[in-house]
C-alpha cells in the first residue's frame, strides 16, 4: 500500500445505491476505517471505488457516506473490528528499503523488515528508497494524515551528505523558497556543518515544513550539489536521539483538545522492538591453500607400483667419465677393423696438382 498520495480525502457527494441516510452526527467511513488502522484514507477511498467496503451488507461505491457506532462495515466480507487505542511509534529507518506495504517491482519494504509484536502500521510520510533515519509510524490512519500535513506546521530536519562546492549564500536564500522544474519550493532553513576545508564531501543541515517528494535532494541538485547520504534526524517534537538502526520505540501518543487540536508530547514511552535478526547467508568454504610446487608435480603411484629411485646429487652412474676439461674424443673402432691410419703427407708423393 503506497502512501506516498495521503494528502486528504475526496469523492463526490452522495452514497451508495440503495444506503440509508443517516444521522448528521456520524464520521464519515474513510475516517472511521483510517482510524481503526485499515489504511489510508486515500487508499480506502480505492477500496471503495473497486467494491471492497459493504456497509449493513450493501456494497458501497462511493466514500461519501457517514457511518455510526450501530452500522456494520465488512471489508472483503470481512467484519472491521473497532478502533485500537491510538499508538504512534519512531522507527530508524535504513536505506535500500521502499516505504509502501507492496511494491509492486518487488523490493524490501520497511513494513518487511519491522520487528516481530507490533500492531499493523502506516507511515507518517514516506521515506525513499536511499534516504535513512526517522520515519514515524502509526496505527490511525487520520493521525497520519494530520501529522503529514503542511497546515499542521511540523519541521522536517535532515542532515545531507553532499557533494560540490557549498556557497553560503545559496544555502541562505533558500529561506525565500526556491522554484526547481515548475515546483515551488516553500522555505527551507538551511547551512553548511563545520568540516575539514577543501573535503570532496561536506555535511549541510535542513529544516522545512513541506516534505515534497525528493525536496532535498532536488532542491540541492539545483544549487550544484550532489547529495551522496540523507538521513532524516527529527519530524516535529520527535527525535530520532539514539535508536539504533532498524529498532522501533514507541512514544506518547497525540491528544486532541476539545478544539480538535493536536497535542504532541516528545519523549520514549513503552517497549523497544529491536530489529530483526538478519537473514543468515551462505557462506562459501575457504578454498584450500594452494599445495608446494614439488606436492603438486609429485607423482602419484598405484599400489604395487615400484617408485622411481631419485638419483642423489654428485652421483654417477659406473663407467661413466669423471667431470674435467673435455679433451679430444677416443676413436671407436668396431671389432675386426684396421686401425686408424695416422693423418699426414701421403706416401710416395707430394702434393701436387692432377695433370
């Protein structure tokens, strides 16, 4: 379930064919059901429109329709069971996870990687797929969507890695608002963290009270900065102070004040659901040292086979010539010939030419 367009209800005016109007003090359903943790307000909206939602066992098509505490609302014929208390948890979010319940290409979701023993949940916002750090979590869907909106005035702060040279004075006129590909920007506090002067990376801290899509990210890209890392270090009173990564705590829920007002309390409140386990890898064997030369060359015998003798150095062989200045070679003369007739001037003649 993606929430990344939990930005309010719509529908047209009118109910369900065949729905019995009801009393002028009932919630509308997409309320009643965000609330009890189904899902977004939005997303029920979709619920609606594709014939999920029954209301006294008439199927609903459109959500503009009020609900009491007496009416019977199923979901996939499914009864919807009563508002929970509400919670509201931090979660430390780590990269390399999508913040929707189903991706449809298949990545890890933070709703997959959450600890065992919590309710069913829905995000406060969203997180991209890169960005790390506190992402709330609630189980009403009407709390997420009050804590999310712009009207509600809470500030986003981020700390950016980024990449490039850092002008001071862009960071400061940043505070105007800033438009980047036809989208307007609001105003963002921004400036440069103390580093090491001439780092090829260098930290800049953010606050802002929008949170559009890729904000960050995009709005440094147009001041020539490349952001490498993006963690998200606290949204409103809440903190992400020292919860270790992929832990979830939970924290005070909100009130409401009899003129409908938020009351947000930071702190830890509650158990801490630390992260799971990481799935085990396999892990391959060491591959074997690799044998001396002379173990690799040496021959291996079958049983009953004589091994060579390794004849030692300095020896040889009887009858062989012992080691010294090589001299001329001794004639060999086969058994029954005459020897060698010695080299010289031949006899009865002398050297001459043939006439």
């Amino acid at each position: 379930m993606d929430h990344r367009d939990d930005r309010g209800a719509g529908g047209g005016e009118g109910q369900a064919e065949g729905a019995q109007p009801l009393a002028p003090g009932g919630e509308r359903i997409a309320k009643v059901l965000a609330r009890a943790g189904v899902a977004s307000r939005r997303e029920i909206e979709r619920l609606i429109e594709a014939g999920r939602v029954a209301l006294n066992g008439q199927t609903l098509t459109s959500p503009a329709v009020k609900v009491s505490a007496n009416d019977r609302v199923t979901l996939d014929g499914k009864p919807v069971a009563a508002a929970e208390p509400t919670r509201l948890f931090r979660y430390h979010k780590p990269p390399g996870l999508v913040t929707t319940h189903r991706d449809p290409q298949g990545r890890p979701t933070v709703f997959d990687a959450l600890p065992p023993g919590l309710p069913r949940l829905i995000s406060v916002g969203r997180l991209d797929l890169n960005s790390e750090g506190l992402l709330l979590l609630t189980n009403d869907g009407e709390l997420a969507r009050m804590l999310e909106l712009p009207a509600t005035g809470l500030k986003r702060r981020y700390r950016a890695r980024a990449r490039g040279r850092i002008d001071a004075g862009k960071l400061a006129r940043l505070a105007q608002g800033i438009t980047v590909d036809g989208v307007h920007y609001g105003p963002i506090e921004a400036e440069a963290e103390p580093g090491r002067d001439g780092a090829a990376n260098q930290w800049v801290s953010l606050s802002l009270a929008e949170g559009k899509n890729r904000e960050v990210r995009k709005v440094l890209e147009a001041l020539g900065l490349t952001v490498n890392r993006l963690i998200r270090v606290a949204y409103g009173p809440y903190e992400l102070g020292a919860l270790e990564k992929s832990a979830v705590e939970e924290l005070p829920a909100p009130t409401r004040g009899a003129d409908g007002a938020l009351s947000l309390v930071a702190g830890k409140q509650g158990h801490q659901y630390k992260a799971k386990p990481p799935k085990p890898r396999r892990v391959q064997s060491p591959a074997s040292p690799a044998l001396p030369l002379e173990a690799e060359d040496r021959k291996k015998y079958k049983p009953g086979w004589a091994k060579a003798k390794v004849k030692p150095s300095g020896s040889r062989p009887a009858g062989a010539r012992p080691a010294g200045p090589r001299g001329p070679k001794p004639s060999a003369s086969r058994p029954g010939s005459s020897p060698a007739r010695p080299r010289g001037p031949r006899p009865g003649g002398g050297q001459g030419r043939r006439g």
